[in-house]
C-alpha cells in the first residue's frame, strides 16, 4: 500500500475538463475573429474542451481551413466555420457563449487606446449581431481596448433592448495569468497552487494586481519586489508586444487565458458551484460603471460581483490612481455607441 500525499491532479481547470465524460448539455460557443493569432490557438483549446458540444469559427476569411483542421481532432465539440458577414447569423444562431478576439492588435509603441478607431467599429458591428441572433448568449469581450470595448458592447445590446449585465465580461484572465506566473517566480512558489486577483481594467495602470491577498502569502517578499511585480503585470502586454517587434501580441497566452474564462463560463452555465474568476464587468463596488474584480459565475452569468476584499496601502492609492483613466475609457466607449 502507498502511503503519504496523493499525486497532485495536473493543472487545473483545462486539464480537468479536457479529461471530464461526455455527459454534459449541449454547449454552442462561437468565436468571432477566429482565423486570427488569439482565434486559432483558442479555437484549438475549445475543441480540446468537452464542455462544448458544438464550435462555430467566425472570421472575414480563413475560417473554413481553421475550421477543417481543428474539427479532425477526436473530441466532442462538433465544429462549423462560417466566412463572411452573410454567415455570421449562422456562426451565431444557438449559441451560449459568445468569444470576440476579433480586432487588429498592437505594435511597439501603441497603446491599446490606439487600436479604438478600428476595433470600436468592429465590436460594435458584431455585438450588433449577437443581440439579433443570440441575444441570450454570454459575451466575453477579449478585443482591446476591453476598457472602452465592453461599455460599447452594452451600449448596442441596451440599443437592442437585449441588455443583461449579467452576461458581458470583459477578459482580464491574462493578467490574472501573469500576476499568479509572476509572483510565483518571485516567491518560490508552485505556480500551480498560486491566486492573486487582478482588478480595475485591462490597460496600463488601470491593471491592479492585489499581491496583498495572493495565496499562499508570501513573507519573503519587499516593498520593492511589489511594485516591481505590479509594474511588470501592468506592462506584461507591452513585453510581448515589444518581444515580438512588430509581429503583433499576446496570442499564445492570451488563447489560454480565454480558454480557462471560457471553461469557466461553461462551468456556471451548467450549475457548478463556487465558480469565481475575475473579469471586467458592470459593477457597483466602486463608482465606475464597469470594473474588473471577482465574479462569481452560475447559470445566468454573473451571479455576484465579489468586493474589493481589504487592501494595503500601494494598492489604495492604485486604486484611487487607476479611475480617471479608466472612468474616461469607459465614456469613450459609451459615447461612440450612442454617436455611432
Ligand atoms: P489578429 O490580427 O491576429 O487576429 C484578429 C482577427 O480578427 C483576424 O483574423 C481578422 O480577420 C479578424 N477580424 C477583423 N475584423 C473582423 C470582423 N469584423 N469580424 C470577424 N473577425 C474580424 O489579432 P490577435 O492577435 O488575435 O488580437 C485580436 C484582438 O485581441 C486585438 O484587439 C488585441 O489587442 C486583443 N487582445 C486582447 C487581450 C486581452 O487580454 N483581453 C490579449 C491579447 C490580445
Ligand atoms: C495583452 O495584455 O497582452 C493584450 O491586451 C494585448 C496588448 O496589446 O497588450
């Protein structure tokens, strides 16, 4: 008989659902600009997840190649790839999650307010789309600028007269990602059994990782080793961006991340309990609109805005020091809906 710890489960939660029976409900989540860097590698993902029953890949071109390749892996989710505005009403007809990484991408030197002019157009035309052909369906909104892009998307759906705040998240899980790899490297820690919640946006400064409520805590580390972690989680995107000079940025990462959020989606949507992840949501903890904290998630999408929890001092003034430049995100996203 072996005795001692079991065997460490391999990481969660993909590897638990990629490994989970059939015996699920029928799931349709389609991915809006899914021939791109983020689209292909997440279109990958969710058909290695068995939650989905069904995988509708969306883009102007390129998705029936995407879509024949990624279908011939022997998973559950059957998968359609639709090209073209005539076909987006099909892509989206059905389904229960709704993931956008369509939009152009940064180069060296933008920032993601950069990339409004365009995107703005584009989420606005797709989320325009959803409200007519799904209107029930969970968006998680990953094209950038999140902090402008999810207040668009609210302001079409309420146009629509489809808005549920409960189901819009915009995707912060890869400064989620970033914070827990860092700290860990930092720390010492098994990466693995590492939390720290990231809140406010998704740019710059709005980023505010909570290093004072990681698990497990750390003692190890100075005044000095947190900022430094808060500055390179704040600045993880700009790296990459810089790292591939030119080639555009997060893709690999940023797939994963919408991956778990996805999961996670799926996960509430089907009764799991105690589902929590942070996302940029409509909110009432602070006095923007929309922040980012933790959610929980249940079969409605969000079922509870989690507070702020207590927060040291740095992260007070982070705090305070995030809201004009998120607050003024967010009207921009609003007053390009209603102008537009
Ligand atoms: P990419 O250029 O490689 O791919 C974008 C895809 O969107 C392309 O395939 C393009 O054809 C498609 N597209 C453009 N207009 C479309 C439309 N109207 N309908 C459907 N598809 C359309 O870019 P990428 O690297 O995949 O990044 C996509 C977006 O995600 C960017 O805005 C980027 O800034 C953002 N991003 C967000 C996060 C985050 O944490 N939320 C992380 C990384 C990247
Ligand atoms: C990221 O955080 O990697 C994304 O928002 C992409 C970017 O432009 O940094």
């Amino acid at each position: 008989i072996r005795r001692g710890r079991a065997p460490r489960e391999p990481s969660p939660p993909l590897c638990r659902s990629f490994a989970a029976a059939a015996d699920q409900p029928d799931r349709k989540v389609a991915i809006l600009g899914a021939a791109g860097g983020i689209g292909q590698p997440l279109s990958l993902l969710m058909k290695l997840n068995s939650l989905v029953s069904s995988l509708s890949l969306y883009d102007i071109a390129g998705t029936p190649g995407v879509a024949a390749d990624v279908s011939h892996i022997n998973t559950r989710a059957e998968v359609a790839g639709y090209a073209g505005e005539d076909q987006l009403g099909k892509a989206l007809e059905g389904s229960d999650i709704v993931i956008i990484p369509a939009g152009v991408p940064r180069k060296p030197g933008m920032t993601r307010d950069d990339l409004f002019n365009i995107n703005a157009g584009i989420v606005k035309s797709l989320c325009t789309a959803i409200a007519k052909y799904c209107p029930n369906a969970l968006v998680n909104m990953i094209s950038n600028p999140v902090n402008s892009t999810v207040p668009i998307a609210a302001e079409v759906f309420k146009k629509a007269g489809t808005y549920d705040e409960r189901k819009l998240f915009g995707v912060t899980t890869l400064d989620v990602v970033r914070a827990k790899t860092f700290y860990a490297q930092k720390a010492k820690l098994p990466v693995e059994e590492v939390d720290v919640p990231v809140v406010g946006g998704h740019a710059g400064i709005t980023i505010l990782p909570l290093f004072s409520q990681a698990t497990p805590a750390s003692n190890d580390l100075t005044d000095e080793d947190i900022k430094a972690l808060t500055k390179r989680t704040q600045d993880g995107g700009t790296e990459v961006v810089e790292a591939k000079a030119g080639k555009g940025s997060a893709t690999l990462s940023m797939a994963y991340a919408g991956a778990i959020f996805a999961d996670a989606c799926l996960k509430g949507l089907n009764g799991v309990p105690d589902i929590v992840e942070c996302s940029f949501v409509q909110s009432s903890i602070t006095e923007l609109p929309f922040f980012a904290s933790k959610v929980r998630l249940g079969k409605n999408g969000v079922e509870e805005v989690l507070g702020l929890g207590s927060l040291s001092d740095y992260e007070k003034q982070g705090l305070e020091n995030l809201k004009p430049e998120l607050k003024s995100s967010i009207e921009k996203g609003i007053k390009f809906a209603r102008e537009n």
